[in-house]
C-alpha cells in the first residue's frame, strides 16, 4: 500500500467524502431502478495495474446504492490472437442483450477495451455512454464522430522519470534501459528514443531490449555504483515465456542492487526506487469524476476529455532508506509506498483531536464545576440576602408594598398587615378598590402609581388613614419606580411612614418656637422697663445728700431687686410668673446683709409655692419690699430696742394678695401720710403702690406696720 506526504489527509479525506455521501440524499443521482455500469479491463485479474483500477472503482462507487457494478475481464495481455475481440463480443452479445441486460454506462479501462468498444460497441451496447481511462497517448480527433464517449488521456513521462533520478542521483553514469520484446515494450522504446538525446551529453544508456533471462542476469550483474535502470517493459523474456512485475523485479535484484526507476505505479510497488508514474488510482478517481457526471443526466459530448495524465512522483520507502534519500528532498506531492508508519504518525490527527478534544472537555468540566460551585455560592448568598431583606422589611416600621403595571398588589410587609388590619395574603393579587379601601383614597393612591407607572418618576402623597384600631392617623407614602432590563417600569415599590407623632411634634416645636418669640420679645420690652424703672429710681433719689456712698449703696439694692426678679425667672420653668414667698425671703437675706447693723431678727411668713405674681406685678411689689425693708433698718431702730424685731408676711386670698412689714421700732411720726411724704423712700413707695394700684395703710402699734394690699393678675 502507498502512502505520500499527503497520503494520510488524502486518505482523511476520502473517507469523510464516504461518509457524507453515505448520509447526505444523492439528489439527482437516486432513482428508484438500479442504475448499471459495466466495467469493461483489457487485462486479467490478478495483474497489479487492473487490480489497483478495480479497488478504487469499487471504493468509489460504494456508497451508491443505486449503482450496480458489472466487471468483466478482456485478458487480452495473456491471450491475443486475430479473433479475440470476435469472441468476445458473441460472448457480451449472449451474456448482456441476449439476456435483456442494458447498462447505463460502461467505463473503459486501457487501449484494447476502448479499440473493442470503438468497433462493436454500437452491434452489443447500442449508444451506451463511455468513459475510458488508461488509454496511452490519447488524441481528441478519436472521438470525432463518436459524441458518446469521454475519459482520461495515459501519458508515460519518462522524462521527468530521468529528471528525478537525476535529481536523487547526480552522479549516476549510465543507465541500464530494460524494455521486452512485446507491443508495450516497444512502443515505450520508441517514445524512450524520442527523448534520448536530451540527456546523451550527460549520460550513457545501455540497451538491453528483448534479453533472455540469463543474459539479461549477465548484463545487469556488470552495473556499478553509479549506474541505474530505466524500466520500460519486462513482462515477456526473449522465449516468450510471460513474467509477471514481481517476476520480473526478482530477476533483477538477484543480479544487481542499483536502484531501478519505473513509469508504473505498480513497479513501484513491486521494488522500483521511484518514478513519475502512470497512476492506476488515480486514473480511476478521474474516469469515476466523469462517469457521475455522466449519470447525473450530463452528455459525454459536452464533457472535454482529460488530456493531462493525473501522474503522480512515487517512492519506494524501504528502498529510500537503503539508498540514503532523506525525505526533505523529495517534491511536493510525493507518494510514499509502504512506509511503515508507527501508530502515532498513522492516527496522529485522531489522537491530537482526541487529546484535544479530553482536554477541551476537561477544561469545560473544570468551568462547569467552577460555575456550578459560582451557582451554589451565589444561591446561598441569595438565599441568605433574601433572608436579611425579609428581617429587613418584616421588622421595618414602615409599610412597604410593590405593585404591579395593573395596580395589584404583589407584596405587602407585616407593617402593612398590622396598620391595616387585613392579613398580608389577603392583598396579593388584588387592588386598593378590591379591598374595599375608601373610594376617595383609593382615586387618590390610583392616580399617584399611574403617575410613577407613566412617568418613571417618584412621586409622594401625604393621605390620612384609620389604623386597625380605628384611630385617624397621617401617612407619607413615596412611590418609586422599578424597572426591567429595557428600562421599562415593570412595577412601583412604595414606602409608606406613618408620621402623626412627627407632625405633632413639628406643631410642638412651632408653638415653643412662637412662645419663645414671644418672651424674647416679652424680654426686650421688660429690659426697656426695667432700665426706665431704673432711671426713675435714680431721679427720684435724693441727689443732694452728703455721703454719696449710702446714695449708691441705696440705688444699687434697688437694681438688685430687680435682677433677683429675673434670676427667679430664668431659673424657673415657668418664664411668665414668680414665686413671691421665696422672692421674698431671698430680698430679706440681701437687704438684711447690706443694713442690718442692729442685729435685728427678721421672720418671713407664708408658704412657698402659694403665691404667684406675674413679672408686671413682681418688679413694683420687689422694689416696694426693698424700700420697707429698707426704710425698717434705717430709721426703726434709733435707738435701738433691746430686741429689735422685723416680720415679713405674704398672704393670698382668692386673687387678693397681702404683703405686711412689720417692725418694733420707734414708729413712723404721727400725723404722717406715706402717699404725701417727700422723703425718697416714702415717694417711691407711693409711686409704686400706685403702679400695683395696691391699698396701702400704716399702723403705729408697737412700731410700724405697713400693709399692701393687691389683686394679682390673671
């Protein structure tokens, strides 16, 4: 078997052409009745070149199931006589018409099947189309006249024979040409001497034509190392006794080891080194490309024959290797026979591909196994997202609830369920008016999601709404868009607070805000009194006395009336009124520290957290305790009595309020009118009952007692 550079994607390729046509419908070339194709080979079975044409047409036409191979042998190589081809068509005559056999094709094969067809095709096959193969030197004008013919032109090369042995050995000598006495041997002869003098000044040719055996052993035992054989024809020997190729190449390598160069693909495959060879293969694969063409319904005439021989360069490989041709120099295209390949070189696109084909689907499970392990990591991640999103929105303090394009529900939290009092099941698939909401607060949650829905916009609604316990509450809802993979809403998310608490407690800070304004303005005025207060007390002071210490000393506890009153105030939590019994016993402390020289015991009466004045009463009736208490520990008590004595009382009936300073001292002249005096205390006592609108009485029983009498206000 011959094996090339190419030989195994030749072979790659004949074999997936099979299996294509094994599975593919043959189209034109099916036909319910089996079609009949007539081999039709000059030679006899069992000679290398007929059986090499006869493998290729049965590997061809195999997968044609509609295609039914006849084969007969014309043996004309072994048997040739004047009569032949007369028996020969009595014998197709009786076996094929007689018999009511037709054929669809006959193909050809060598130069006596297609002279036989030439002359009685038209008496046994009728106008049968032919295909022929393997006719030497074929001339078109032979088909003149005959439009049902076409087929494969056999050119021997024995030129590019020679130039390759040149190129494998140039420093061969001479060449031994060896050729027969028969009709092949001497029509290679002549074609031989055609191209001789070409090469004369190179080499020298030894004729050795129609020897006989033992001189042909004799002739070729003499050849040296730069010698080679030229092999035309050796079939018969010069007895006439026939050989065959293998005979023929035993005779010569039990004479010589020169390498032998042939025209024939079957020398080679007998011992011939190489040649440019005449291809029984080959030829068959060309005349098989025709003769489907031919069954497909194509005419012959309008098929142009093959005039270029399909020669192929072909090499013994064993016999490569024993003459030291390394492979590099062998043309392209080259045609190895019996190379021995180990299993490796002979299957290597099939292990490669398998190899590959292990490896890509180890590195497809590797990916898988990663993306199912990304799969599984990813779902429990999920999954566990899921859960904090559904703590998340289950213990959330507000309502969340998604809707669909249709306004239905498709999730509610359990805030939604608690507010609402409806179960959170109970709202799946349904909308606000399929619940039963209030008509108007449905149309008005409606329009806010067609809003979102058409818009792709938030959107929020401030709505009031009964919780499950039936108690009117406000709510904030804000509605949000969620889109898919277009970026078409697919459904609205809401977010719904309830924020009564936070709107009372806006209205609370409006109301701290307002009463702060006003005490800040509260504030500013009593500031602006007080200082007009201050300016009075200061006008009405005696200006003129002599020590102008006891004036300061005086006009200062009167200022600290005042701010005493303030500190109460700023100190309290009620900014609006004071509690006049602490006031009051806070004024004795301060007035007793500045005058008190005489030791005298001082008493507050009343109890706290009774009487309350507001701040307008508060200055005028702090500055009127103030100029008593002062005016007790100035002039009551010269002389001093053994136990000097003031009692302060602060009394409240019903709104009238009652202040008494009570001393033991000399007592205030009699005759004495507090509201006519001219003196600066009495004065200003005066001007400030007069501001409380109080009733003011003195009694001179055991010293003085002032009574201040006033109605508190509201």
């Amino acid at each position: 078997m011959g094996t090339s550079l190419h030989t195994v994607h030749r072979a790659h390729w004949l074999m997936l052409s099979t299996l294509a046509l094994l599975l593919l419908p043959l189209g034109s070339l099916s036909a319910e009745a089996p079609r009949r194709v007539l081999l039709l080979h000059s030679y006899h079975p069992g000679y290398d070149w007929n059986d090499a044409l006869q493998a290729t047409f049965t590997e061809r036409f195999h997968p044609y199931e509609d295609i039914e191979l006849y084969v007969e042998y014309m043996d004309t190589q072994r048997r040739h006589t004047a009569d032949t081809f007369e028996v020969l068509e009595q014998l197709y005559r009786h076996r094929y018409p007689e018999a009511g056999l037709s054929f669809d094709l006959i193909i050809a094969t060598d130069d006596p099947a297609l002279d036989f067809l030439f002359e009685r095709k038209h008496r046994i096959f009728g106008r049968t189309p032919v295909v022929f193969c393997g006719v030497n030197d074929f001339e078109p004008y032979r088909l003149e006249g005959r439009p049902d013919y076409t087929g494969v032109n056999e050119a021997l090369d024995i030129q590019k024979t020679l130039d390759l042995a040149l190129a494998l050995r140039p420093r061969t000598e001479r060449f031994a040409v060896i050729s027969d006495g028969s009709l092949t041997g001497r029509l290679n002869v002549e074609r031989f001497e055609v191209i001789r003098p070409r090469y004369e000044s190179r080499v020298t040719f030894i004729e050795l034509y129609d020897l006989t055996a033992p001189e042909m052993i004799d002739a070729l035992s003499r050849l040296g190392d730069n010698d080679a054989i030229l092999y035309l024809s050796l079939f018969r020997g010069a007895d006439g006794g026939r050989l065959s190729v293998r005979e023929s190449y035993r005779l010569i390598e039990s004479a010589t080891d020169v390498p032998v160069f042939s025209l024939w693909d079957f020398t080679i495959r007998a011992g011939a080194l190489a040649g440019v060879v005449s291809s029984a293969t080959e030829q068959a694969h060309a005349a098989t490309d025709l003769a489907l063409r031919v069954l497909a319904g194509e005419s012959p005439a309008n098929i142009p024959p093959v005039m270029e021989s399909p020669n192929v360069a072909m090499f013994n490989y064993p016999r490569l290797r024993q003459n030291g041709v390394p492979l590099r120099e062998l043309p392209p295209g080259a045609v190895l026979y019996d190379r021995r390949l180990s299993p490796f070189q002979q299957y290597w696109p099939y292990i490669v591909g398998a190899l590959a084909f292990l490896t890509l689907q180890s590195v497809l499970i590797a990916a898988l196994w990663r993306s199912r392990r990304r799969m599984r990591l990813a779902r429990i991640e999920l999954r566990q997202r899921q859960r904090e999103l559904h703590a998340i929105t289950e213990n959330a303090p507000d309502i969340i609830v998604r809707f669909d394009r249709n306004l239905r529900h498709t999730f509610v939290n359990g805030e939604g369920e608690r507010v609402s009092g409806i179960p959170q099941s109970e709202f799946i698939g349904k909308t606000h008016s399929d619940l039963g909401m209030p008509p108007a607060l449905a149309e008005q949650w409606r329009n806010a999601l067609e809003t979102v829905i058409e818009t792709a916009s938030p959107t929020v609604e401030l709505f009031c709404f009964p919780n499950a316990s039936g108690l009117l509450r406000d709510f904030e809802m804000r509605a949000v868009p969620e889109f898919d993979e277009h970026y078409q809403v697919k459904s609205v998310l809401t977010i719904t607070r309830d924020i009564t608490e936070s709107l009372r407690a806006q209205e609370a800070l409006a109301d701290s805000l307002r009463e702060k304004e006003a005490l800040l303005k509260e504030v500013h005025h009593r500031v602006k009194n007080n200082l007009q207060v201050v300016a009075s007390l200061v006008s009405l002071s005696n200006t003129n006395r002599a020590n102008p210490d006891e004036l300061l000393r005086d006009i200062r506890q009167r200022v600290l009336a005042m701010a005493q009153i303030h500190e109460r105030l700023y100190r309290s939590e009620d900014f609006a009124r004071i509690d006049l019994v602490g006031y009051t016993e806070d004024m004795v402390r301060e007035v007793s520290s500045v005058y008190n020289t005489v030791g005298a015991q001082i008493q507050v009466d009343g109890d706290r957290d009774q009487v309350y004045l507001s701040i307008t009463q508060a200055v005028p009736c702090g500055l009127m305790l103030t100029e008593l208490l002062t005016n007790a520990f100035k002039h009551a008590f010269l002389p001093p009595p053994e136990s000097p004595r003031i009692q302060v009382s602060v009394r409240q009936t019903n709104n009238e309020v009652e202040l008494v300073v009570r001393d033991n001292g000399v007592g205030i002249p009699h005759g004495t009118d507090i509201r006519q005096a001219t003196t600066t205390g009495f004065t200003i006592i005066a001007a400030l009952a007069a501001q409380l609108r109080a009733e003011l009485t003195v009694v001179n029983s055991e010293g003085t007692a002032i009574y201040l009498r006033f109605v508190a206000s509201a």
